[in-house]
C-alpha cells in the first residue's frame, strides 16, 4: 500500500515499529511506503513487544514441530521442546514466547515446569498483529475472551426465560485451556485444572462477575490434575472462600431442578441438556428406564413429554435425594416417576430374570475411561452394559446409550462397542441419531481431545 510522505504507519504495525518509522527520513514517498511494508511484513509483533520485557523467556520448538501449534493446538508438550532461552528460567505461570526452530516468536504461551504440557498457548503471532493490544497481557486477554464467551452464548439464546443452567466457558473450546464456568441461574461455579487458572482466580472471579448476570460464585479446583500441574491444593495457601455453598434451583428447558454445587463435576451435566429435550419429545405414551439417572434429567424430562411410567436407577444416594426432590419442584405425580438406588447392571439382570422390558431406554453411565490405558477394559464394560440394556428394550423400541469418556469417544470405538453389545445380546441395532455436548460446549478442532461425549439413539429389535 502506497502513503504519501508524512503520513502514520498503519495502525496494525507495532507501536516500535511505527516510532522508528517516524524517525526515518526516506527521500520520497515511494521509499517511505516501501519501508513501512517491509517493516510490516518481515517484523514480528511478538518480538518487538518482547523487546520491553526483561526476562522474557522464549520456548523453542523441535525441528518438525512447529506446524500443529500454528494451526492453533493449544497445548505445547514437553517432548516438542527443543530448548528454553531465558535466565532466569521461567516459572510455572509465567508469560513466555513459543518460538519455532529459528527462534522466531509462533506465539506466547503460559509456562509450566512440572506438566507435561510445558506451554498453553494463549495467542499466536498472526492474532497478535491484528490486535496486538492483548499480546503478552494476560489480564486484557482473558477480559477478551470471556467477554466473547459471553456474547456467544447470548447469540445461542442463552440464557431464555426457559433454561438458566449452561456452560459459559469451556476451557479450550473457548481458548481458555484449564477453566470451565458452569452458570446456574446467579450462581457460577468456576473449575479449575491448569495451574494459570489459579494463578489468575481473582480477574477470572472479578471478570465473570462482570460480564455475566451472577451474584455468587463458586470456586472449585480440580486437586488431583493440580497436582500433576505441580500443585498440591493441601499446601496452598487458603484463598477467600467462594461466595456459594449448598444448592440452588435452575430451570432447564421447562423443568426446574436443584443442584448441587458441590456435587458431580460442578454439579449439573449441562452437556446433555438438548439430548434431555429430545427425549422429551419421544416420550408421550411410553413407559421409560433412566439408568445411571444422577439427579434425574432425562427420567423427568420424559416425565415431562407424557410419559406413562418413568423409572430411574442410580447408585447415589445424594444424587437420588436431589432426584426425588425435582419430582415435587415439578409437581409430577409420584405414580407416574419414582427413582430408585441400586447398582445399574444388578437392576438390569433382575429386570430381564422377570422379562421386564421398556419402551425406551436411556443409559449414561459415569466415565469408565478416563484414561488411554484404561480404554480396553473400559470397552468391556461399556458392552456388558449396553448388552443388558439392549435386552430390556422392547423388540421395536428405543436405545439411548452415552459415553463421557474422552478416550472412548476419541478412540472412534464407542459405535463398535454397541455393536458388539448387540452381538452379545442377541439383538439388531440402527443408529438413528447421533450427539456430542450441547452447542454451549464448543470445540476447538485443532485440540479434538476436547471432544468427549458420545450419544447414539438406537432401534433395537
């Protein structure tokens, strides 16, 4: 682009940039404007603001390496580190550049030195240069991105007059890796499971506050994962307690439910949220099993559709007070729902020693896979279990089975799974719908890890 002699640098060249080109005296206009694009596109945004920051370090990546975290994997693994320029070394929490093999700047990045994943990248160079205004600056950055969050759940429609429980912020779907908010009705309960998280709890409480229609908040950090982030939550020092403990009432699609705060995750499975909707709709006239049910969503929401007998079975029986206590918030008739503690498979196997059956089925057991090592014996699991499901469907009815286990969705062998269960039932299934987490839990497809929840609706016959 050409400028007439005189004129400013572009506003998208930074700040040093422009100063210097403010000093130079080029001998026509034509020397000006090619000085200025040549400083514009050889320079690095990230490597002139580094320029005033003593004791940057920088993570330099192996040779090879560099491509997935410019296409935007947020989570630098210490194996694709080549070495760290900086002294002193940098410090868990500490804002670093992530540099390719050249030592020119990809992005930045939060530091770790215990995790595997040495680097979470917050912001890539090309990002940088469009708005440099949060390059390097945490505080501004974060205030960015939770604000995004916000308006993109408003464009989603939440909250409505209809639902108030729903995800705000889902860690690297919404680019803030480790921190999840969960908002019910005023209460938003923050989980956390990356050390920066942390760090940053007071603007991250301070920001959510602000940006979103809250009055409490609820602080919950993830130890065990802390841990492995070089954090041992005992030995921390005890920061204020949040403002929020016990229960509070949320309306989700019509129904309300009181939730736990302290319970499961962060106390609600806001994921399932439309799933629990279609369930409704094929409910009326049906008679319904709610397996590994927690405090009842789908059982109600059947219940809700017109359902002639809805049952629910869970194993908790904190998690079965809170169902018993959404059949009176929603003032179902307790003849027509009802919840009962028992171990799922036990249940199941007395049901089919009875020939009971039902016209549809919902199984969505806990996470059995939490880990890659753990996946073969979990797929075991996950057959025996839909095996007996499948044999309590009437021949004709409807099947839905879930896994949460990241490892299993990611493995791509869930559907194989149920298949197998069918084999072992002596049952044919069709897949006639398939889900992930609800829209309010996007996901980043550079980082698929963060994908974790299957759910297929099935005939069985």
């Amino acid at each position: 682009m050409l400028r007439a002699c005189g004129a400013g640098a572009p506003a998208s060249v930074p700040a040093l940039i422009r100063a210097r080109l403010a000093n130079s005296k080029p001998t026509s206009s034509f020397a000006a404007s090619a000085t200025a694009s040549s400083a514009v596109a050889s320079s690095s945004v990230l490597e002139e603001l580094a320029a005033d920051r003593k004791g940057l370090a920088r993570v330099v990546l192996k040779k090879g390496k560099t491509q997935i975290f410019r296409d935007g994997s947020p989570m630098v693994y210490s194996g694709a580190v080549d070495r760290i320029i900086g002294r002193p070394p940098p410090k868990t929490g500490d804002v670093v550049l992530v540099a390719d093999g050249s030592e020119k700047p990809i992005g930045w990045g939060l530091y770790n030195s215990v995790s595997m994943f040495c680097v979470r990248l917050m912001q890539l160079e090309e990002e940088a240069k469009r708005d440099p205004t949060s390059a390097l600056n945490m505080e501004r950055l974060l205030e960015e991105r939770i604000t995004s969050a916000v308006d993109l759940r408003r464009s989603l429609g939440l909250p409505s007059t209809n639902t108030n429980a729903y995800r705000l912020i889902n860690s690297e779907g919404d680019r803030l890796s480790g921190l999840i908010v969960d908002i019910f009705d005023d209460v938003a309960v923050i989980a956390s499971s990356a050390a920066w998280v942390e760090k940053y709890r007071q603007q991250i409480e301070f920001l959510v506050n602000k940006f979103s229609d809250v009055n409490y908040i609820k602080w919950r950090s993830s130890a065990d994962i802390l841990k492995e982030e070089g954090l041992d939550m005992s030995e921390q020092k005890e920061p204020a307690p949040s403002s929020h403990s016990g229960s509070v009432k949320v309306m989700e699609n019509g129904i309300v439910y009181l939730v736990s705060v302290e319970g499961q995750k962060t106390g609600f499975y806001a994921d399932q949220r439309e799933s629990r909707d279609f369930i409704s709709t094929l409910s009326k006239d049906q008679k319904v099993l709610d397996l590994c049910c927690y405090s009842g969503g789908f059982a109600l929401s059947a219940a809700k559709g017109g359902a002639t007998k809805v049952i629910g079975i869970d194993s908790s029986g904190s998690a079965l007070d809170l169902a018993n206590e959404n059949i009176l918030l929603n003032k179902f008739d307790p003849e027509r729902i009802s919840f009962m503690k028992e171990d799922a498979s036990a249940f199941m196997r007395g049901a089919i020693s009875r020939n009971e059956l039902w016209d549809l089925v919902v199984l969505d057991p806990p996470k059995l896979a939490p880990r890659k090592k753990v996946l073969q014996s979990a797929s075991g699991m996950y057959r025996s279990l839909n095996a007996l499901a499948m044999q309590v469907v009437k021949r004709g009815g409807l099947l839905m089975t879930c896994s949460c286990s990241g490892a299993m969705t990611q493995s791509g062998l869930f559907l194989k799974t149920v298949q197998g269960a069918a084999s072992m039932a002596g049952r044919k299934v069709t897949v006639l719908r398939q889900a992930g987490a609800a829209c309010d839990h996007p996901i980043d497809p550079s980082y698929p890890e963060g994908q974790y929840l299957s759910n297929y609706l099935l005939r069985v016959m």
